[in-house]
C-alpha cells in the first residue's frame, strides 16, 4: 500500500470508542484507506460505520472514526500532516467547487447543529455523487452517519435539534432523489454552522430547462437590421461620441449578429450550441434552475409537507443561496463577472458612464436588470427636466425686479399697514417688512412656471413611453418574447405560509369530520385578517393626520410665543424661524414612520397569507405605498391647498381649541412656504433615508454579525491560517430583501419630482444629482453588501408601471390646482384684463387687500400696543377679497372673490383635460414596440419555422430512404436467399447511405 494513500492520526493508547469501549482495539498508530484489507488475525472489530467517505481525489482517504471525534487529537500532529499535503480548498477555488475541484457548488444550504462537547469535528464531511442518484442513495445520507453518532454521544441531546436533523437527512435524501448531488461540510470557521453544497449534473439541468421552457441559443445564427444611409452616420457619429462614456464589458458591445433562441429541449439538443457544456448554463441559469428543485421537492415528516420555503421559516435550514463568482478586491483575483461588475459599475469613479445592464442581466437576473435598467432610462430623462427647470428658475432670478407686485410690496411710501397676525400680543405691521418673502416667491411663481407644469406632465408620458420601447428592446436581447406562460406557472407555485394554513385547516377539518379533501383557504378564513387591514391602514391615516395637526399646533403655538420677543429683528424672523423648525419636524416623523409603516405593511400582508409570491409582492406593494404616499405627502398638502383657507377675517377669525388662530398665508402667498416644505422633506428623505441609511444599516448589520461570529470562533492556529471559503463569506453578507424598497424610494422621488413641480422648478435637478450616486450606490451594494440573489425572469416592472402611470395623471390634476389656487398667477390675470386701467400689474397688491376697521375688534383681540408703528391705526389691511368697512354688507365677500373662483376653476378645467389630451396624444403618437425590434421579433419567428421545416423534411427523406431499404432488402432475400444469408454483412452495408439532416 502507498505511504501517500493513509492518512495518519495519532491517538492516545487508552482511549475508549464510545459506545463500543468493549472492543479489543484500545490503540491505533494508522489506519488503512480500506478497513475490509485489514486480516482478521489482529483481533480488531471493524464496525459498518467507521467505514470511510470517499475523497479519492485528494489522494488520501478521511475516515469517518466517531472515536476520534470524541476523544479529540493531536491539533499540532494534525497540523504538520495537513501543511504536507496538497492544499484541497485550492483545488475547489476555495469553496466555488466541490472538493474534487471539477463539479461546481450551484446553491449553498446552511443550518445551525450543537457541536460535540468533547471535541469538534475531524475534517470536512463530504458526500460526493460519482456514480449518480442510484449509488448516491446506497451511501449514507449527507449527515445522517455524522449526526446519528452526535445523537448517540449526546443522550440528552434536545429533541427539537433532533427533529430539525430528521427533517434534513430526509429533505437532501429527496434532493439525491430529483438527480442533484450533495456535499456537507461542517469544519469551517463559523463554528456550530454546517454548509451542504449542491451541485447540478448535466441530465438534470436539461430536465429542469426544458420544464421551465427556458429559451437556450441554437447553432443559427442570423444578421440583425442595420440601418442604413443618414441614420447610419448618425448612429456612428454618437457611438463615437458616447465611446468614453461607455463601460468596458464585452456585452455592452454592440452586436450585428445574434443566435436564434429556442426553448430547450432534450429532444432537439441537435439544435442548441453544446460546444462547450460547462458554458451552456451559465452560473445564474443554474442557481434559478436547483432553486426551483428546492421549491418544489418536500419532506412529508409528521403528516406535513415541507418546501425549502417553509424549512427556512421553521430554521431547519438558517439560510439558502447562490455563491457569488468569486472575489471581487484583492490581489491575483482570478477574472470573473463580479469583479468586473464591481470595476465598470458598482464604482463611484464611473458614475458618468452607462451602466452594463447585458452584465447585470447575465448575474443577477432579468428582475434585476429590469430594475436598474428603469432607473436608468429614469436618470436619463431627468437630465432634459432638470436643464428645463434651471432655465425657469432662472428666468424668474432674471425677472424679479421687474416684477411689479413684488416692487409695490417692498416700496415704503406706499405705507400699508397690515392688520396683526395673532390677538393681542401681535401689533400692527408694514407690508414693506415682507419684502424678502414677496421677492423669493417671485423666482416660483411666475408665468414660466405655468409652461414647466405642462412641460413636466408631457414629461412624464414620454418617459412612460420611452420606458416601453426600451422594455421591449431588453425582451428582444434577453431572449423575454412569448414569457407569458412560463411567468404564470411560475406566479402559480404556492407560498410555505399559504400551505401551512391550509394544512392547519386540513387537519382541523380532519379531526372533527374525518375528510382529507383538497382544501384552500376562502374569504371566510381571511376575513379577520382583511378587517385587521381595514383597521390598521384606517389608523395609520389617522395618526399621520393627526401628527400634521399636531404639527400645525406647534406653529401657531410657537409663533404667538416669538411674536411676543421684544427685538423687532426676532419679530421679523418669527415666520421663516417657525417655518423651518416645523419642516424639520416633519421630516424626522416621515423618516421615522417611513420605516414603521414599512413592517407594518408587511405584518398586514402576512396575515392575509397571500396564496403565491406575485400575489404576496403586490398586496405589500401597495399597501407599503399608500401608507408612505399618505406619510411623505401630508404635510405638503396641508401647506398648498389648506394654509390660509379656513382662517377667517379680522374680528371674525377661526379658532382652534378656542385659543389658537388658524395660521395665514405670507402676503406673497403660500407658494414660498410650499417651495421650501417640498425641498427640505426631499433633500433630507433622499440625503438621510435613502443614502445613509442604505450606507449605514447594512455596514452596522455586517459589523454585528462580525463581532457574534468572533465571539464565538475557537482561537486555535489552524482556524487563522485557513482561508474561508466561498460560502462562509458569502453567508456573512446581508440576505436580499427584495427590490420593493429600492423601487419605492425612486416612486416617491417621482411623485416629488411629478406632483408639486409647479412650486419647486429644481427639484428634477435635485433628484438626478442624488440618483447619480443613487445607482452605483445600490449597485455597490448588490456587488458586495449583499449576498447573491437568486435569479428572477421578468418581463416588466410589474405593478410599478402602474404606480407610475397612476401618479403622472394625478400629478396633472394636482399642478392645476397648485397654479390657480396656491399661487397668484390666476388672479393677476384676472385683475390684469378685467380691473387694471392701463393694461399692467400696477395696483394689483392694492386689489387684493381688503380694508378692516379696527374699531370692529372683538373683545380682548386688539394688539395691547396699538402704538407700535408711533401712530395710531384707524384702517388695517388683510389679503382676502371682502367688502369695506364702509359698504352696507361691510365685510361680506366681494364679487371680486368670485370672479377669481371662476377663473380658477376653469383654469383647472381647461389646463387638466388639455394637458391630458396632450399626453394621450403623446401616448398614442409613441409606438410602445419600436419598428426595428418588431420586425427582428418576426425575422426570428420566420427563421425558427423555415429550421423546423428543414428538419421534418430530413426525416422524411430518412424514412423514405429506410423504406426503400427495406424493400430491396426484401427483394434480395426473395431472390437469393443464400446470397443473403452468407453475405449478410455485405448487403446490409451495400443499402446504407449518409443522411445529412
């Protein structure tokens, strides 16, 4: 026998083996690879279990001896024998291979197990499948040797870590069933965490593609339409341009030929391009491929069917998923995509370039890649929005002082006093004094802003539009045409919650009819669950509102306090201070229900026990929605259309707890107020929620994780020295939670950017500096933050799109309303053609002011200082369109107010439904699916029926040609039946002809 084939272990002499202490054997120098060689003469009593697992291609054999797990051994003997070996976890590329380095690791399970006491494991456990299924069933299953003899080592071992282990040998003796093969390890440096590495062979991967209908290349490769004359030089001229900008990845590159793509099929192989097989299936492919195995194999223990789903849930296994390609820092780091991701995408350094999304597309899936692709085309059109809104804000910079109700407002020698903002501590004021306010409403509200709503709503179709055509463009490329009927059995597969329910139902029903019908879970059984959700969503409305009046009350409250400062400079500052202070409030309660309706929303969800994924992703979709939508953009809506509404007049004003005044709007307008509410709630959301919270929380999380895991690590020399492997690296990284968040954060940034435009002309600006860093931001975080998702086809962004859409037509009505009622731009056209008397703004701040006598106080609200100005005020002024003091119905409203109401109402009317016109114009003028790509999709159908045509024709010609045989053949023997019988050979070879299909 080699010296190089034993493996050699040095034991104590005395050590007793456990359970079977009575054996004659008490003291081993070596051990041979094969137990069965050993002659009887030497008295040892070898036991089935002490048999070795196989790990031939490490050139020595691991024996699998329970004595040595519980005795312990020699760490430094050990230690020098491993340094002298060849490296194994280099062979396997450190984890991305099993341990014979040629079968790669596909999916990892991980589940937590109770270590012996007396000692740890010897070496890495592994189940390798050489011989297929069949001889993989006739060894022992992954852990079941291991386990079973940890149970026997430890008695009083608990039950319930026993019944985990039970479900586990028989859920990956199923695994081995469907054709995957297994390795266990278990001596990392996680301690107490065991990893069972999967891997997918050949045969099953061809089952499982062909059940899933998964659209593999062929051998036919065709040209694709290029264009040609003008647009030809233009389309090369902007490649040359955009070359720079380009990232550096093969499949970014533009293609002129492309493979017809057909699903696979085990029958038609001859078709599909198998050159080489290790490529055919790419590492995404094949994680989707044993992930949907995982899902659809179960373990039927205690009368209950358990998924990979419901295994995860009951902490069977802690966690499953698929390996990353490797490294993607560090020196003499092997080429792979995730470090290529990491370099031309998930950089900051080339936030300028295009993103790769053929790349993103190739590792993490199409859902994802559909993700980064919208944010993309979002970025993009953000640009023409943004320029636009400088232009704008600009113009109103450019025109304020020639603004002339601003200019009449700061002139002192007009010397209009105006009537106290609070009772009794307020005095009277000069509208002069609000001159800075009147002059920064000027630079949003003017006629431009007019032009940049209407602007924006086409803005928004023609994204929505542009997002199409791009859609259909990726559907082409990815291979997506025709997914409707893989996408509904996949949507089709039913949750592990759902099954537990229904099973709870089942037996329920069992127990009291004995019936085992089919069951499912109806209204009656969710309808707790559906008046839980009515409740709980009506609460959480009501307690925003209620947060946005208490709010309200700490303004009002706050500005009675200030105006009671004695320095003329705090009595000035008293509404921009309260302002600002009542933003920040805001914004910190959003940020901090954001993150509570967002668990909320998802209890809400669980409890209603959605039958299926798709079905589970919208109902938390939406109602995660509304609840945000309400949260982020209530205090906004007050501000615009409430402020000011429902305050009264002088001598007669509206009260809230009969002591506190409703608050008024500046006499520039609430617009102002409006402009900085909106840019503090989504520069802080964007800067704070979105940014540093998605910096933060996962690096704080990973740090924890981190120091757990160091507290619980042994601190032998052996766990230093050894590098860790794929999967335990990957299982320190952050679980994927879904693209619902990152998709929701950019919705409410659209809603920001869409809804209240016509008060804020920067906010596109604003949005596209913070998606800049927004999209390699996450793409940081998917490359290294997080562990690798498993891959998702898609074809659409699903129930966003319709978010979307929904929110660009409020975001028509919504801006109609800002400019007649929010801002001044209706009543200056209503005064400008119906009141002025030479055809301009002049007199207009005098219009709109109504007279108050203050003589008409009531009891206990004049100013206690009515000499504050140094004169005494016989006429105040208030902003409201009322009768005078001096007409017979004194202080009624005027004709005036009415005319304006009209104004503004048909300004609404008009401005909503042409604007709606012109995006449905814009809607239906914009081909959802672009010419070129329409005409490649039926190129591609024609193609695929002139190969199968080929092929049928083929076999006919191959059985015409057997018939024919077949009938000279029966002429030959008739003819000469001795010929035929001696020459046998001979004229069977003389009818054979090369059939070239």
């Amino acid at each position: 026998m080699d010296k190089d084939e034993i493996h050699l272990h040095r034991l104590p002499a005395a050590a007793p083996w456990g359970p079977h202490a009575d054996s004659d054997f008490h003291g081993v120098d070596f051990l041979p690879d094969d137990l069965s060689d050993v002659p009887d003469e030497t008295g040892m009593r070898v036991n089935k279990k002490y048999s070795c697992l196989p790990a031939e291609e490490k050139g020595i054999h691991i024996i699998n001896i329970r004595a040595i797990e519980d005795i312990g051994y020699d760490q430094h003997e050990s230690t020098l024998l491993n340094s002298l070996s060849k490296n194994p976890d280099a062979d396997c590329k450190y984890g991305l291979y099993f341990r014979d380095g040629k079968r790669k690791v596909d999916y990892i399970l991980v589940y937590h197990y109770k270590k012996s006491s007396a000692g740890r494991t010897l070496t890495r456990r592994a189940l390798h499948n050489d011989g297929g299924a069949k001889s993989t069933r006739q060894d022992p299953l992954p852990g079941k040797g291991v386990q079973m003899e940890m149970g026997e080592s430890e008695p009083h071992a608990d039950c319930h870590e026993d019944d985990k282990r039970f479900r586990r040998e028989e859920y990956e003796g199923n695994l081995v069933e469907a054709g995957l093969e297994l390795e266990r390890d278990e001596d990392t440096k996680i301690h107490g965490v065991g990893f069972v590495k999967i891997h997918a062979p050949w045969n099953v991967l061809c089952r499982e593609a062909e059940f899933l209908k998964l659209k593999m290349p062929t051998k036919k490769m065709y040209q694709i339409n290029q264009t040609h004359g003008l647009l030809k030089k233009i389309n090369s001229v902007i490649q040359k341009i955009t070359e720079p900008i380009q990232p550096k990845v093969a499949e970014h590159k533009p293609q002129t030929v492309k493979r017809l793509s057909y699903p696979f099929s085990r029958e038609k192989q001859h078709l599909f391009d198998l050159s080489d097989r290790d490529s055919f299936f790419d590492s995404k492919t094949r994680s989707t491929i044993v992930y949907e195995i995982l899902k659809r194999t179960t373990c039927t223990k205690a009368k209950y069917s358990m998924g990979i789903t419901s295994l995860l849930a009951n902490g069977v296994y802690s966690a499953a998923y698929p390996l990353h390609d490797g490294d993607y820092e560090g020196e003499n780091v092997e080429p792979n995509d995730r470090k290529l991701l990491c370099e031309e995408w998930a950089s900051y350094g080339v936030f300028y370039k295009y993103q790769p999304i053929d790349l993103v597309r190739k590792y993490f899936g199409e859902k994802i890649g559909l993700y980064f692709a919208w944010l993309g085309v979002y970025t993009q059109m953000l640009i023409p929005a943004s320029i636009v809104g400088i232009i704008v804000f600009l113009y109103g910079c450019a025109t304020v002082d020639e603004n002339i109700p601003s200019m009449e407002m700061c002139d002192q020698r007009n010397n209009i006093t105006m009537c106290p903002l609070c009772d009794r501590t307020c005095s009277y004021w000069k509208m002069s004094s609000a001159c800075a306010t009147a002059r920064a409403s000027h630079l949003f509200d003017n006629p431009a802003t007019v032009f940049f709503s209407v602007f924006m709503a086409l803005w928004a179709a023609t994204f929505m539009e542009h997002w199409k055509r791009k859609q259909m463009r990726l559907n082409y490329r990815w291979d997506l045409t025709g997914f409707e009927e893989e996408e509904e059995a996949v949507k089709a597969h039913p949750r592990a919650e759902y099954e537990a329910k229904v099973l709870e139902k089942s037996l329920r029903k069992e127990h009291k009819h004995k019936e085992t019908d089919k069951e499912k879970l109806t209204w009656k059984d969710r309808f707790p669950a559906y008046l839980t959700n009515f409740v709980g969503i009506i609460f959480m409305v009501g307690l925003t509102f209620a947060i946005v009046f208490g709010v309200i009350i700490y303004r009002i409250s706050t500005a009675a306090a200030l105006a009671i400062s004695a320095t003329p400079s705090g009595r000035s500052s008293v509404r921009v201070t309260v302002t600002a202070t009542a933003v920040i409030i805001n914004l910190v309660v959003i940020i901090f229900l954001d993150e509570v309706y967002g668990c909320i929303a998802r209890w809400l969800t669980q409890i209603e026990v959605p039958k299926t994924d798709k079905n589970f992703e919208e109902r938390l979709i939406f109602k995660a929605f509304l609840l945000k939508f309400v949260n982020a953009y209530t205090p906004i809506f007050y501000v615009a259309f409430f402020k000011g509404r429902f305050v009264g007049r002088p001598g007669d004003y509206v009260y809230i707890f009969h002591s506190f005044r409703m608050e008024e709007c500046a006499p520039g307008g609430c617009l102002m107020e409006l402009c900085i509410q909106l840019s503090i709630i989504m520069l802080g959301k964007q800067l704070i929620q979105n940014n540093l919270f998605e910096i933060g929380i996962p690096k704080m999380k990973k740090f924890i994780r981190y120091m757990k895991l160091k507290r619980r690590r042994s601190l032998d020399h052996e766990e230093h020295i050894k590098k860790k492997q794929r999967y335990e690296v990957d299982y320190n990284l952050e679980p994927f939670s879904g693209l619902t968040p990152e998709y929701m954060e950019m919705i409410i940034q659209f809603g920001f950017v869409t809804l209240f435009v016509a008060s804020f002309p920067l906010a596109p600006l604003f949005a596209l500096l913070n998606n800049i860093i927004e999209i390699r931001l996450d793409a940081k975080k998917f490359v290294t933050e997080l562990r690798r998702p498993v891959a998702v086809r898609a074809k659409d962004i699903g129930i966003w799109y319709n978010i979307l859409r929904g929110i660009g037509k409020l975001a028509v009505i919504i801006n109609a309303f800002v400019i007649s009622f929010t801002s001044d731009f209706i009543p200056r056209l209503v005064y400008l053609y119906m009141y002025s008397e030479n055809g301009t703004m002049h007199g207009f701040v005098n219009h709109t002011l109504s007279s108050f006598n203050v003589s008409d106080f009531q009891a206990g609200t004049a100013p206690n200082d009515p000499m504050e100005l140094g004169y005494e005020v016989q006429i105040c002024r208030y902003k409201d369109y009322r009768e005078p003091p001096w007409s017979e119905n004194k202080y009624d409203i005027s004709k005036d107010f009415w005319a304006v109401l009209a104004a503004r109402l048909a300004f609404v009317i008009v401005f909503q439904n042409l604007v709606m016109f012109m995006s449905d114009f814009v809607d239906w003028i914009i081909p959802d699916i672009p010419k070129d790509i329409s005409q490649q999709i039926h190129k591609e159908k024609v193609l695929m029926v002139e190969v199968f045509m080929r092929e049928e024709q083929g076999k006919l010609q191959m059985e015409t040609w057997k018939d024919k045989d077949k009938k000279k053949g029966e002429n030959c023997n008739n003819h000469s039946p001795r010929l035929s019988l001696s020459h046998s050979g001979s004229l069977s070879s003389c009818h054979s002809y090369p059939v070239d299909v």
